[in-house]
C-alpha cells in the first residue's frame, strides 16, 4: 500500500487570531513541501510551526502558492530568495517576480494598514518560479500533484490536488473551524459569479475526499460544503445587487451587508467575537466592492 503523505495545518495566527489563515506541510516520501506561504506579515510564525514539526526551513525545496492574493502568496518571495522553487499559476508569475504593481494596488485597498496586515512582500528571483497551467502534474518531494484551473474568485487560482485531497486556497470559499458558516471572498477586481460556480461544479465533480481551504483547515463533508458554497456565492451576487438596484450607496450597501452577514451568523449561533473573527479573514467591504464591479461591469457590456 503506498502511504499517503502527512499533512499538518499550520496556523499563521494571522492578526494575532487563531484560525483565520492556514499554510499547509505536506510530507512525501521525499521530504516537505510548502502550500501557501501566508503573508510577510506571519513568516516568523511560519518558520516556527515548520520547526515545530521536526524540519527546518531550509528542507523545503518545494512552495506551491493557490493564487498570488497577499495573505496567500505575500511571503513567497522570501523562500525563493532561500533556494525554494515556486509554483504559481502562469497568470500570477510576473508578479511574484516584480510584486510592484500588486503592491501598489493592495495599497489602495489598505493605505496606512499595508504593513501592519501583510508585511514585507520580497521579489522572487525568475529561477526560483515555476509557471504552472490547468492540469499539470507536479513531481516533487516523492508527491504527485496535480493543479486545477479554479478561477471565480480570481483568475490566477489553482487548487492542487494530492491524491483525493484537494488544497483549495479561496476556491472553496472561507470556513472557520470553530464556526462551520461558509463565507464568500470576492474582492476585486476579478470575482465572476458563473466562472466561479463552474469552479465549485468542477470540484464537486472529483468527489474529493478531504478539501483544505486556506481559511481554514480541513473539511471532510467536502460535498455539503460545496454545495451550501455554491448557493451562497450567488445568494450573495443577488444581494448586493439588489441593494445597487435600490440605488443605495456603496457605504450604505456595505452596512446592509454586514447585517446580513451577522443575522445569517447569529441565526447559526455565532458570538459577536466569532463574526469579528470572520471580519478579519475576509472583510466584508471586499466583497461588496468584488461584487459591485462584477455588476457594474455586466450592466456596461451589456
């Protein structure tokens, strides 16, 4: 019988809160492997879990990163410069190469707050980066790896799927432990609500036994789980577009959809600390702005 590889859940504490942002050590025959680096912001406790699992970072030669949003993909950078090889969908390559320009645009987003979220974002040497495409199978550290194009909630996202485990970053939405309540990220500029339910209706399709989402850990109804997902992410769609049909706003439609939000929450016995929790792993003025210009640039086109 060939064993399955180990998978440990690293928590980054992310915001000094448990639970919220996960990077996951994946052991093969061959040694460790990275997926997701989490942001500069939580590199020290990176390192620090890693250790904790009897390695050293220096023994992680391979990083796969699901998509290059910050709290994703923001230390990714750092391990290249140490020698790791990065693989990262081909539509995000150049921007873990030169971070510039999604620097520069996640500063309109979080102005002063930059450092204090996400830290230092390095430049990734080109060497160290591995465009990778739908369908690919990755050879590394004994493992066999396979990454499928997921795009919804951004165009430059791939789940990686190790046997009948899949690593799906954002793709199968936000889900705090403690809390089992999907929530949708969709920030801009690239959330498409049929791209995206595509993407659920693909996983749902590999009857994956066990799925990891970035936020957090692992999901064993992975089918229930989708499912509830995908009637959320357009129970969400329709929300706010009906409240841009009420000409409310945008501020004014981020409040109805914070209340929302909590009525849902409470409803599921959610604390007032948990929807806080639920807050800082995905804002939910993002995904009102995600989703106002997903409408607003339908209603131009058409």
């Amino acid at each position: 019988m060939i064993k399955k590889p180990d998978i440990h859940v690293l928590d980054l504490h992310f915001q000094g809160l448990t639970e919220i942002t996960a990077a996951y050590l994946v052991v093969g025959s061959k040694g460790p492997i990275l997926i997701e680096t989490g942001p500069g912001s939580t590199l020290n406790t990176l390192l620090s879990q890693i250790r904790q699992h009897g390695f050293e970072p220096e023994q992680i030669k391979h990083v796969l990163v699901t998509h290059i949003h910050l709290d994703h993909a923001g230390a990714a950078g750092w391990w290249a410069q140490q020698g790791a090889q990065i693989y990262v969908h081909s539509f995000g390559t150049r921007h873990l190469i030169a971070p510039e320009k999604l620097l520069a645009s996640a500063k309109r987003i979080y102005g002063d707050k930059m450092d204090t979220l996400w830290g230092e974002m390095l430049a990734a040497p080109a060497e160290n980066v591995t465009e990778v495409f739908d369908n690919d199978v990755l050879e590394v550290a004994g493992l066999t790896i396979t990454a499928l194009e997921t795009p919804g909630h951004a165009r430059h996202h791939h789940v990686y799927v190790i046997d009948d485990v899949a690593f799906t970053g954002d793709a199968a939405a936000v889900r705090l432990p403690a809390f089992n309540l999907p929530d949708i990220p969709a920030p801009p500029p690239e959330f498409d609500l049929e791209t995206w339910e595509a993407t659920l209706d693909k996983l749902l399709a590999h009857n994956f036994r066990q799925i990891y989402p970035t936020h957090f850990g692992c999901v064993d109804n992975v089918e229930g789980h989708l499912l509830t997902v995908k009637r959320l992410v357009r129970e969400t769609a329709v929300f706010i577009q009906q409240k841009m049909q009420e000409t409310l706003n945008r501020n004014d439609i981020v409040t109805a959809y914070e209340n929302w939000f909590a009525k849902r929450a409470k409803a599921a016995g959610l604390s007032d600390e948990a929807i806080a929790q639920y807050a800082t792993a995905n804002p939910l003025y993002m995904s009102v702005d995600g989703i106002m210009r997903y409408w607003q640039k339908r209603l131009q086109a058409s």
